[in-house]
C-alpha cells in the first residue's frame, strides 16, 4: 500500500507540473461550461431538448473531464515512461503492473473529482443549473464512468511503444467518443439508431448514467453493465498485456 501511495502522489504531482495536461484535465471544461453559458440560447429552454442545453452541457463536461483525464493524458504518459526507458527501471524495484495502473488510475481519478467539482459548482453559482437530483445515483456513475473509460486508457497506454502513438491513439478514439457522448449534439437530439449506439460506448452510457442520476433516478442497469463490462475487459487485459519496455 505504502508502494502504491506514493506512485499516485507522485503522478498527481508531475500531472501538476505539466501545465497543458493540467489545464485540459482540471480547467478546460469548465472553460467550455462559462463559454457556453454565455451564449443566450443555452440559458433557454429547448423544446427538442426539454431542458436547457447548458444544464444538459453540465453533465457533459463532467464526461469530457473523464476522457481528457483517461484518453488523452493517461496513454500518452505511460507510454512516454516506456519509451525513455522509466519503467524499465521500474521493473527492477517492487512496483508489479498492478500497482502502476492502478496508480494512474487512482491519480488521473482524483484529479477528475477536482475537475467534476469546479464544473457543478460553477453550473449551479453562475448558471443556476440544478444539482444531481440523486446524488448517491450520481456518485456511482461517476466512479462507473471513471473507471471503464480510466480502463480503457490504460489498456492503450500498456501497448503503445511511444508517447507519440499513446497520443495519436488517444486522439483517434477522443473525438467519436465524444460525440457519441453528446459533445457536439445533444443524445436528446441524435437520431434513434445514434442514441441506441451511444448506449453501448463508454462515454455514451457514462452521460446518460449521469444525465439519469442529474434528474433524480438511478443509472439505468444498461449503462451500469455497459461500463462494468469495459472495465473488466480492458482492464484485465491491460493488465495482462503490460510491457515494461
């Protein structure tokens, strides 16, 4: 434990001193909530929507914390480790796979609370968007979504041989992602079939647990064995597939 505690502190740390990494996990959505909120039309009610877009957007920038947190930051790190040879050394001492996913699970976690944090209380102080109407709810999706998208980065940062193709790949899978999770068009707006598909994707299932848990229900049983599902496939294969070098 004592292996394992200094490994996330250590990682907070350095996600602290990378101040691009940190602006796009800690600040960058909440950026985009005071962007958004300032634009009239998001501070109606939509009639498509049945709600106001920006207390919809709220619950989505809680899901692109996440997937900056576990697509973008978290592949693209432990692959820079591989390829300047830090875990190769680090293979030598008494942290196994294990505990260094782990680790960058629990920091790049930790780091998207502070995140989630500062988006609701600045949806709620400065736009009046309501608070989770379940918050028990909201607190299990929360850790669902974390944890099946925080797999799926992590299974990508256990093959990628580069910082380079942690990156690019993360990239790749960042943006439909997204969209899948109402970034650029609300899931009350998509189509059927795009709505039934965004069920199954993590970001997808993970907004809508949240969106259920915002208006007071619990996550629907779906998202939750969605996301169960892609934490125990990606991270055990993470796991099982970790390479020091």
């Amino acid at each position: 434990m004592r292996v394992f505690a200094k490994l996330t502190v250590t990682e907070l740390r350095l996600l602290l001193r990378e101040p691009v990494a940190a602006f796009f996990v800690l600040l960058f959505p909440t950026v985009l909530v005071i962007i958004l909120g300032s634009i009239p039309s998001f501070r109606r009610t939509n009639e498509d929507y049945g709600a106001r877009p920006i207390d919809l957007y709220v619950g989505i920038a809680v899901i692109l914390t996440l997937a900056m947190a576990a697509i973008q930051v978290t592949p693209a790190v432990l692959a820079l480790y591989r390829e300047r040879g830090v875990l190769r050394r680090l293979a030598t001492t008494p942290v196994s796979p294990l505990k260094m996913l782990a680790a960058q699970l629990a920091s790049n976690g930790l780091a998207a609370i502070a995140a989630t944090a500062l988006v609701l209380a600045v949806g709620r102080i400065v736009f009046d968007v309501p608070l989770a109407g379940n918050v028990a709810g909201f607190v299990l999706a929360f850790l669902l979504t974390a944890a099946g998208t925080l797999a799926i980065g992590l299974f990508v940062a256990a093959v990628a041989p580069s910082g380079k193709a942690g990156s690019a790949i993360g990239t790749l899978l960042f943006f439909p992602l997204m969209f899948f999770a109402g970034l650029w068009l609300p899931r009350e707006a998509m189509p059927g079939v795009l709505q039934r598909v965004a069920d199954f994707t993590p970001l997808g299932a993970g907004e809508r647990a949240l969106n259920d848990a915002m208006t007071g229900s619990w996550p629907n049983l779906l998202s939750a064995t969605v996301l169960v599902g892609y934490l125990a496939v990606f991270g055990s294969a993470a796991v099982r597939m970790f390479r020091w070098q």
